[in-house]
C-alpha cells in the first residue's frame, strides 16, 4: 500500500498567481450586491469582471514599476 501512494506525495509548489486569483475571486461579493439592488444580471457580470481586470491591471501596474 506505501507504493501505492508514494506518487502522490510530490512536494506542493504554490502558484505566484494564486493570491491574485483569490483577490479576484472575492469581487463576486460586492457583485452579488449590485445583482440584488440592482436586479440586472449583465450588469452584475460586468461590474465583476471590471473588478477582475482592475486587480490583474494593479497587479502588472506593480510588476512593472518594480523591475524598474
């Protein structure tokens, strides 16, 4: 049984991007506050994936003015 899971205990690596991901995943909350005031779908998907885009904009923004 030891052979069986030797493979699946490789050392975990964790993604650069990944808190990125998290910070842009967390704009679904004022998302579903605009959805319910607002009561428009479209205008909800927009407004989260304005969210997404301005937290990947800051995030390269920084990259950049760092390598500087």
């Amino acid at each position: 049984m030891n052979k069986f899971w030797k493979p699946l205990k490789t050392e975990y690596k964790w993604n650069p991007h990944g808190i990125l991901q998290i910070i842009g995943a967390l704009g679904i909350i004022p998302t579903m506050y605009v959805a319910y005031s607002i009561a428009n779908f479209w205008l909800s998907v927009g407004s989260f994936l304005l969210w997404y885009f301005l937290v990947y904009l800051t995030y390269l923004t920084y990259c950049y003015f760092k390598k500087k």
